[in-house]
C-alpha cells in the first residue's frame, strides 16, 4: 500500500503518550483527506538530524504540532512567527507552504494553546471573564496561559512556580500586555484558594509534579473550576482532589481537542478540503468526531 502524499506530525519528548494522531487522523478523516500524521521522539539537539531524514522522505507535509521541550526552539526556528509567537516566544504549530517541504526556515508558526486553553475553559460552567486567574508552572504553557487569560479580559493573573526565577519572562508578557501579574511559590496556592483570591485555575505542571498541592486542596477548591493539562495518567492527583472538594475538572484532553481543531484549521487551509470551508454544522461534526476519537465527554 502506497503511503499518503500529505503529511503530518506531532514532535516532542515524552511523546508517546501523546494523543494528537487519533485528534488529527479523525479530522482528516472527516474531512476526507488521506494525510500521514505520526509521532516523532526528539530533544532539541535531535531536531537538525529528523528534519534532514523528513526531508530525504517523499510526501508533502502541511505541517507539525510541537510539544515540550521544542516549543521555544522551533519558535526561533520558523520564518514566519506570529505576532503571538513573538511574544510569547514558544509555539505548538508549524504550518508549510504550499510545497511542503519539512524546512522551519520556510513555515509559519502559531500558539493553538490559547485557543486551546479558552475553549477548555468555556466548556466550564459560568466562567466568561474571570478577574483574577491562577496559573501553576511558569513554562511555556503557562505563557499561553497568560495570553489566554488576556483575551478571556482578564485583569490579574497570579502564577504559582515551583522556581520564581522562571517567571521572569511572563513578567515581562505581563507588562506589555497590561495583566497585573503575581508570582508566589507553588506552596501557596492553597492559601490563595481558602481566601477566595481566584476565580479559575490553569495547571500546566507535567504529571505528578503538583501532587503535593493536590494533598492540600482539601475543601478549598468548592465551586471553582481547573483546567489540568496533564492528561495521562488521568485523572491526576489533583484533578481527584480537585473533584472531591468540589470543584468542577476541565480534562486536560479538552485543551488537546480545541488546539488540535485549530491546528487541522491552520494545515489543510491548502489541501482541497480545507477545514474553515466548512458549515457550522459540520465544523461541530467534525469536533465531535475528534473528540470521540480520544474517548472525551464534555464538561
């Protein structure tokens, strides 16, 4: 059997658990394009050697999703950031042009994550504007975090990093986008949720690293919504936690599902079915058929 002539992939490491073929396999299918999206395991000093070996490969390629720990570097790699790229200095997505050779140095980059983190959190009861949001980790997804937390109009952010020194540049993100921004130790987001301080909670640790705030939560988080971005294994301490002291869980693979339809959007804009000329209708079918695809109920 021949191999598809469109191409995709999602790159990064850990990447095995990584649930982004089945989101994109499904939407392509949907959409009636045959596109060969896989997995590749890199670090960023692996990335000079895939991209020569891709290239080598026939087929052209509509793009790549990149997780950690490649987001800042191929951020510096594209030739096209976004306005959001550069700000934010990390991307998830790079978009090919119409040739389709694997070459960053030829592509266009985007943050999906915000859209991501948005539409997550909209699938939460009641939750339009927060004024004050809580972001625990100060990586790369805690920047999309903060952009989100921007264009949802909210006014303050507080992040809770296990390191301060990390928060710097979303210190600096926080300036220049007019967010009163915060930033305590991670041991302290307890104390913030028994004084009522915040009005939803983005985790963007990786599994297992906020467990020892998970062991505190107790009866504080009543009534407040989170969004874990650490989906496997799932559910997370804290999301258990989370839940039984009463507060509403955003799955991370909601997060995983709302990037991803932005992504197919951005791939198959030059393929002969582009997801954005799609009906409402059918744009809904297809985000149903992805998130079937992952096993995912809404909120």
């Amino acid at each position: 059997m021949s191999r598809p002539d469109l191409r995709a992939a999602v790159w990064g490491s850990p990447i095995g658990h990584s649930r982004s073929p089945q989101l994109h396999r499904a939407a392509y299918e949907f959409l009636g394009l045959e596109v060969d999206y896989r997995r590749y395991e890199a670090q960023p000093q692996d990335i000079d050697a895939v991209l020569s070996a891709l290239d080598a490969e026939p087929g052209r390629w509509l793009g790549f999703s990149v997780t950690m720990p490649l987001k800042a570097e191929f951020a510096r790699r594209v030739a096209r950031p976004s306005d959001r790229v550069q700000r934010l200095g990390a991307l998830n997505t790079v978009v090919f042009d119409a040739e389709g050779r694997p070459d960053p140095a030829a592509a266009a980059g985007e943050n999906t994550d915000v859209e991501g983190i948005i539409r997550a959190l909209r699938e939460a009861d009641d939750l339009s504007a927060p004024h004050r949001m809580g972001l625990i980790g100060a990586g790369a997804t805690a920047a999309a975090g903060l952009e989100a937390a921007r264009q949802m109009g909210c006014a303050a952010v507080t992040v809770y990093a296990r390191t301060a020194s990390r928060a710097a540049p979303l210190q600096d993100l926080a300036r220049t986008s007019g967010i009163e921004l915060e930033v305590r130790d991670l041991t302290e987001v307890t104390t913030d949720l028994g004084h009522h301080r915040l009005d939803a909670v983005v985790s963007t640790l990786p599994p297992g690293a906020a467990d020892g705030v998970a062991a505190q939560i107790h009866e504080l988080a009543a009534g407040l919504p989170l969004l874990d971005v650490a989906y496997d294994p799932w559910p997370s301490a804290l999301a258990l936690s989370w839940e039984e002291a009463g507060g509403q869980v955003v799955n991370g693979l909601t997060m995983l599902l709302h990037q991803a339809v932005e992504q197919v959007r951005l791939f198959t804009r030059s393929t002969e079915r582009p997801a954005e000329s799609l009906s409402e209708d059918e744009h809904t079918a297809m985000v149903d058929a992805m998130r079937a695809a992952i096993g995912l109920s809404r909120c």
